[in-house]
C-alpha cells in the first residue's frame, strides 16, 4: 500500500540523520577516551529518538483512520516545477498525480468501502476534468501559494453522484518543485441543500409576500418595520415607503383603538385569537372593512408580530345583500304561507264549488300576475274537461252554457295528461286559431302569458286552473310553486266537496268521518310543495353556513333564517298530524328534557301576563314517540290555554308516572299498564260540556271568523292517538282546564310483564258521604266504596250534600267531593259540614292537576287530595289511609 511507501521515507530520512552522526561520533572517538562516553550517550538518545518517533506514527495513524473527516495524500511523480505556468502545472498533475494514500472516511465519502479500493487512483480519475469546477479549483489551489483553506468543491462518487466538499490542501515543496499535496475533506452535500432549500423557501415566501393579494405588515412594539405592496395599495399609499416607521394605530379608527392595544398585548403574551374584523382608517380619512389574522414571533428589539390583512367590503356588501336577499324572500315565503294556510282553513270550510274557485281565485289575484283565470274540472272517462269558473277583467262570466272541451295537446291538456305546471311565456304568439278568448281584447288587455296548474288529489288529475296575465314573461318558478299548492289544495277542496254533496244523507259519524279523510287528502296534497319550497329555504342556509368561518359575524344571522325555514316546517306537520298521516319518526324520549328544551319558547309564546310553571316528575318514566309530534302537542295545548286567557292568569305543565287500568274513565278504554301523564292546565274561561264533546273535530273552534283554524286540538288528538295513548279534558265554564295526556311507557325501559295491580286493600270500615256532579263518576266511585266495606251516602252538589248530612242521625267519617260543583263548590261544602261535624275527614278529587287547585286558590297543599282518573284500588288505598293513618315510627 501507499501508506507503507510513506512509512519508509520517513524511515531513511530519520535513518540518513542518524548514521550522520554515527560517522562524527566514530571520527572523535579515535582521538580521545572520553569521547566514547559521549558516544554511548549519543546511541541512548538515538534509540530514545527511534522511540519517539515510532510512537508518533502510531498516533499519526490512529488519527487518521478514525477521523471523520477524510484525510489524504497525493504524490506528483516526477514532482511538477513551481516555475512552470499555471495551465502547464495543471497539466502535470493530471498526468503524473496519483492518490498516495488516504483513510476509510474518504473512500466511503465517495462510495467505497475502505481506501485500498481508491489508493493508487489518478488524479484524472479523482478530479475528472468534464466536472465544472475541477479545473478552477486546481487553479485556486497554485495561485494561493499551494495552501488553499475551506475551498467548496463538487465532485463525483463512485455512482456518478455530485457531492459537495469542503476541502483543505497544503502542498509540499521539494528542490523548487510540487513533490505531493496533503488535504483533508468534509461532506457538507445535506449542509448545501438544507441552505439551498432554505434559499428557495425564503424566495418563494418573497415572491408570496410580495405577490399576495392579502395586505402583509410586519410590526415590532407597534411600528411597522415591513409591509408588502397590498398593504400600501390598502391604505392608499403610493408605495410601501410611506408605511414603514409609522404606528400601526395610524391605521385604526379611535373607537377600536383600545380593542387594537388589547389584541397586541396578548398576542405578545403567547395568546392565538381568532381573525378580527374592524374598520382601517386609510391616509385620506375615508374606511374600509378588513378582517385580520395576527400572530407573535421573536425580535431582539421588542416583540414583532406579522398581521394579514384582507379587504372584505366587498364581502360585507355581498353578505348584506345576501341578508336581505334571504330576509325578503323569508318574507314573501312567509307571506305565501299565511295565505296558503288561510286559503286551506277557507277551502276546508267550502260546502260549494264557487266558493272554492272565488277563494282561489283571490289568492291568485294577489299571489301571481293574474287578469283573468279559467277553472276546469277533467272527466276522464270521456276525456273532457268541463268550464265551471271564468273571470277575467275583474268581472265573472256564466259558464254554465259552455260545453266540454277535449283534452287534447294545448298548454292545458299538457298540464292535465302530465300533471305538471306549464308556462307559456309567449302565450299570445304560440295561441293556435282555434283558441277561445274572453274579455275586452283591447290595446294592453290581450293575455301574453299563460300558466297552466293541474289540479291534483293522490296523484290524480281532477282539473285544471289557467291563469293569464297581459304582461309578457310574467310567470317564474315561484308562481308555478304557489299555484302548484293552491291547485291541490282546491282539487282536495272540490272532491271533498262532491264526497259531502254524494254523502249528505249519511250519519253524523260517517260524515265525520269524511271529513277528516278529506282533510287528510288535503295536507297530503300540499305537503309536497311545501317541503319543496322549505328545502330550498333551509338548503340555502346550510350552504351559507358551511361556508362561513366560526367566528363570521353574519353566521348568527343566518342560523336564524334556517331556524324560520324549520319552524315554517310545523305547517306541514299540523296539517297532517290529525288525520294521523304524518310522517312517525318514534324513538325513546325523556319527555322532562322536551319540555325544558321548550320552556323559553313557550314563554315568548304565552305572554308576560301568563304565568308559567312546570312541574317535573324527577324519576319520569320514558315514552317511545316522534320529539316533533310530542313538541308540536305541547305548543298546541300551551297556545289553546294562552287564548283561553285574554287577561293573563296561571298556566301550569306537570309530568308523571301513572298505573292505570280500563276502568278509569267511563268514555275512555285504556289498556292496563303503565303510563306516562302530562298534564296541561289553565285557569282561562272554562268549557261546558257540549263544547268539550267536539273541541277534538277538525276546524271546530270557538274563536272569532279568522282567529282560528280548528286544527290544533284536532292535532294533539291525531298525535296522541298514533303514540297509542289517551288524551282526556276536564273543565268547568270560568274554572279554567286541564288536559292530561297519557302515553304508555316504552318497553325499553319496563319489563316484559307488568304489575298493574296495586297491593291488596284491606276492607274498611265507616260511613262516606262522596258528593259528585258528574253521575258516572259518582256512581263508579260508590261502588268502589261499597266494595272495600264503607257505607257510601251520595249527592249530586253541596247543596244537596248538606241535606243529606242533616237528614243522616250517624256519625260521617269521610267527606270526598269534587273540588268544582254547579251551586257549591267542594271547598265551600267542606267548610260548612266542618261547622256541623268537626270530626269528619275530607279527600278533595277533581280533573284538574293537584298543583293547578292550588295554584287557583282552592285548596291549599295540606289538603288530602286524589286526581282524576284514578283506578280502584288507588281510591280504596287513598280511603284508607285517610281513615286509618299509620302509625308514626317511633323515635
């Protein structure tokens, strides 16, 4: 190897001066004795010598071959003249220079295992002259006097990849002439493309800054040390110049200047706000809308934060022309729907088709572009459709002498074989000759536009309405919705109208019937549309929303305008929810988290002169019903007792668990099991009992003409009835009213087999005087007093109950009454049997809820009290424990 070639010249140059001496020593040593002690000494130190020099090389060679860096030897043989020109020089060491040696770490740097593989390579092959720079480097190396310091280079490996080096070169010069060249070599290739990248990384982040659309300003303690051309196009400066060295708070208007200093502390202190939004004072006084996005990194001189500042006027003006985009249509929706609803409340009244088509006829006048309309009603065993109503010109027309036209390809025979809307914008062109016109016919009063609505039921044509306007392009999509609804609703109406009319003679019940099927055809008739124009509405909004960041200040706004879209959506489910042909959507519910998810609405809802309290039973039972239906039953009930009282008053919501049996109500079956009960009482006007035998009927309502649709009650009972349950009323006329709804528990939550029977009743004993108006009542109530042993006096009022006690010579151990009586009500009966027999006990039991008869004032919570309905073993229990109380625990 290479490295042994060294070895030995090092040797014979250490060897030459050591025999130099050997020869001196000898020559003295033959003239005088005592030179030869010097010689001996002389042969120590060559050998101490031999020693060192021996040891050197060995720490020579083990710094070498571990070092890191790579550490080398190039030999030029014959040695190459300094004398000669710079090109002739690079030329000898191409020819004649070779590695001499080198250590591990340099093979490997240029793809070789270890140096025996490289040792002994030319310096052509080490420095190929067709890789850029080999030459200049050669070049730096003679013209720096042969010693070159942290000299880039990039060179080859062994794969043909550039690498790049850090090199150190000292040259050795022999007899005026370059003999070898020593250097080491470190890899800084990952050093080079890390700065390199960094280099781009920084360009690119120039080239963003300065190409940016955004305004980018760079501010430390307030004073901006950088900004981009955005920035200074921002604030109307003619170059960025001007903003450098000024306040940021130049730039802000006075009232957001505390708010600006605030946001800058705390971002100095770590903090991450969310983008800001605010008003830029701009150098000629005027403003713009900005939204800002700052954020804090380290300065030696102060804290410097980078903000990005973004122009959304145009944004704000879009915003606010969207708002008032979706508030005006909001309200024209909303306006269409109070005219949907009152034209489905008069329609659903109609006994008569001209009733029908004149109220359709004004909800088209002032609905859609309309100078004159013409009703058809299709036969289509014949394939005719027959004029029934015409006006135009605001006056009607007799259309009784009209015959039937054939249903043929005309834009109304298109809408009736289709079933869709068809709109001819161009009405007046298009008409064929054989089309019949009416009305006046003069300039600007001849039809240019036409639209064409089926009329529909179930899918099934019944006629057609034609409306046309003297406007050319009149008609939009919009107009085809709203007549698209009003159609099917006076095709629901006309049918409903010939079912009434074919089945006049019928019975009460069947025509009830009837009517409820008809109006049931008539939601499910609009209910299509309706969603339609919903979807629109809330889908809209959703996408809105899904474009707008967290913190805009428009997202409050429209969460709002989807809320009105959902709440539009109860129409829907009103109208279908009596007839029981709403959508069931059934799940297990908490009703106690229902009604305190509403209590706010129900607040705004009734008034600052009601008085609303909700009693929750904490352990509440779970029912198995659609939240919405559950909801829409409670506003109903709450909206019914708020228009029962004009003058304010207490309005009260209770939940309970209930175990009931058949026998609670005589005109109501339950099945035995257990129940969950909501209770819903006011203390407004009261019913008498006609009024309460038909609240449940579709429109029946006891409210002023247009106060009132008659559907809300018809819709808690519709509800109730497809949640399996009961709903049951009891009132008195100016004692107000409780409705109580019972719902079954869900099976999820009960065993398979219930206990409905309550613990055995032991029988009693004593006489009880049970006072009660309603007969069934009172007669149900003494059979189960006579039962358990009691012997049961009766009466039908106070009145009648005093006459009965004055006329009884024994002892009465119970009072039981009805807490609202015609004549005397239970409190005042209680009060004047107390005079006559202060020993006897009394159970008030009324309809009405426990806390609802106190809260009116007529009992008093220390008052026995039992709640209708109750089962048979409930009362009997609730007897006895009045008669006979346990006995306190003892102490």
């Amino acid at each position: 190897m290479q490295m042994k070639r060294s070895n030995k010249e090092i040797a014979s140059l250490v060897n030459h001066a050591i025999k130099g001496a050997e020869h001196t020593v000898t020559a003295i040593s033959a003239g005088s004795p005592q030179l030869v002690a010097a010689s001996d000494a002389r042969k120590r130190n060559r050998r101490q010598s031999d020693d060192a020099l021996q040891k050197s090389e060995e720490r020579y060679r083990t710094l070498v071959e571990h070092s890191s860096e790579a550490v080398w030897c190039v030999e030029i043989e014959p040695p190459c003249p300094i004398k000669d020109t710079v090109d002739q020089q690079i030329d000898h060491f191409y020819k004649y220079g070779f590695l001499a040696e080198c250590n591990d770490a340099m093979a490997q740097m240029f793809g070789f295992p270890d140096a025996s593989r490289i040792v002994g390579a030319s310096m052509s092959n080490l420095l190929p002259r067709s890789v850029p720079g080999s030459r200049e480097y050669l070049k730096a190396f003679i013209q720096s006097g042969y010693r070159l310091a942290d000299e880039e280079l990039h060179e080859l490996d062994r794969e043909g990849n550039v690498k790049c080096f850090l090199n150190n070169l000292v040259g050795i010069i022999e007899d005026g002439a370059l003999a070898r060249a020593w250097g080491t070599k470190r890899d800084i290739t990952q050093r080079k493309m890390a700065e390199d990248a960094l280099r781009e990384s920084e360009e690119r982040y120039e080239r963003l800054v300065a190409l940016s659309p955004d305004a980018i300003i760079v501010h430390t303690d307030g004073e901006v040390s950088f900004c981009n051309t955005a920035a200074a196009q921002l604030v109307g400066a003619s170059s960025t110049t001007e903003l450098i060295g000024r306040s940021v708070f130049d730039f802000v208007t006075p009232d957001s200047l505390d708010m600006m200093r605030s946001r800058i502390a705390r971002i100095h202190n770590g903090e991450s706000l969310p983008a800001l939004g605010f008003k830029c004072l701009r150098l000629d006084g005027s403003t713009i809308d900005v939204e800002m996005q700052s954020v804090s990194f380290g300065a030696r001189n102060g804290s410097t934060i980078q903000a990005v500042i973004r122009d959304i006027s145009d944004r704000k003006l879009a915003e606010a022309a969207l708002q008032e985009a979706n508030q005006r249509a909001i309200r024209e929706y909303e306006r269409l729907m109070e005219r949907i609803a009152m034209l489905g409340q008069t329609l659903g009244q109609a006994r008569e088709l001209q009733s029908i088509f004149r109220a359709l006829r004004e909800f088209t006048v002032v609905s859609v572009p309309c100078d004159g309309m013409v009703i058809t009603l299709y036969e289509p065993e014949e394939n005719l459709r027959r004029p029934t109503y015409c006006w135009v010109d605001g006056a009607e027309l007799e259309t009784s002498g009209l015959a039937g036209v054939p249903v043929r390809d005309g834009m109304t025979g298109r809408a009736i074989k289709s079933g869709e809307i068809v709109i001819d914008n161009e009405y007046q062109r298009n008409v064929t000759g054989k089309a019949v016109l009416v009305g006046k016919l003069e300039e600007g009063s001849i039809p240019q536009s036409a639209l064409a609505a089926p009329m529909a039921v179930r899918g099934r044509t019944v006629g057609c309405v034609e409306i046309q306007s003297y406007q050319s392009h009149a008609f939009t999509n919009e107009h085809a919705t709203a007549m698209r609804m009003a159609a099917n609703l006076a095709a629901t109406a006309v049918e409903n109208v010939e079912l009434i009319q074919r089945e006049r003679e019928k019975a009460e019940q069947l025509r009830q019937s009837q009517k409820m099927e008809a109006v049931g055809q008539l939601a499910g008739g609009v209910a299509h549309d309706f969603n339609n124009l919903l979807t629109v509405i809330t889908g809209y909004s959703e996408i809105g929303l899904r474009r707008m960041a967290a913190t805009d200040p428009m997202r409050r706004n429209m969460e709002e305008i989807k809320k009105a879209g959902d709440r539009a959506a109860s129409l829907t489910r009103q109208l279908l929810a009596f007839s029981r042909k709403q959508m069931f959507q059934a799940k297990v519910i908490d009703l106690n988290l229902i009604v305190a998810d509403m209590d706010t609405l129900l607040q705004r809802l009734i008034g600052e002169d009601i008085d609303l309290v909700t009693l929750l039973e904490p352990s509440l039972c779970k029912i198995k019903a659609d939240p919405g239906q559950i909801e829409q039953v409670l506003m109903n009930l709450v909206v019914n007792a708020r228009d029962a009282m004009p003058r304010g008053g207490n309005l009260t919501i209770e939940t309970g668990n209930a175990v009931l049996d058949q026998t609670i109500n005589s005109h109501v079956s339950f099945k035995p099991g257990r129940y969950l009960m909501l209770a819903v009482s006011d203390t407004g006007i009261g019913m008498d009992a006609e009024t309460q035998k038909r609240i449940f009927e579709p429109f029946f309502t006891t409210k002023e003409v247009g106060k009132g649709t008659g559907l809300g009650l018809a819709t808690v009972y519709g509800i109730v009835k497809q949640s399996d349950g009961n709903i049951l009323v009891y009132s008195e006329p100016g004692h107000g009213t409780t409705f109580k709804i019972y719902l079954p528990v869900a099976d999820e939550f009960v065993n398979n087999e219930i206990d409905t029977n309550v613990s055995e009743v032991p029988r009693g004993h004593g006489t009880v005087l049970l006072v009660e108006d309603e007969e069934l009542v009172r007669n149900l109530a003494g059979e189960i007093l006579q039962a358990n042993g009691y012997d049961v006096l009766t009466a039908a009022n106070g009145v009648e109950a005093l006459r009965v006690s004055a006329g009884y010579e024994g002892n009465i151990d119970l009072l039981i009454t009805d807490v609202v009586m015609p004549q005397m009500g239970g409190r005042e009966l209680a009060e004047r049997l107390a005079e006559l027999r202060p020993k006897t006990k009394v159970l008030y039991m009324s309809g009405y809820t426990d806390d609802a008869i106190v809260r009116h004032g007529i009992l008093d919570d220390r008052m026995s009290f039992i709640q209708k309905p109750f089962s048979l073993d409930l009362f009997a229990l609730k007897v006895r424990q009045i008669l006979d109380p346990p006995e306190p625990a003892a102490s």
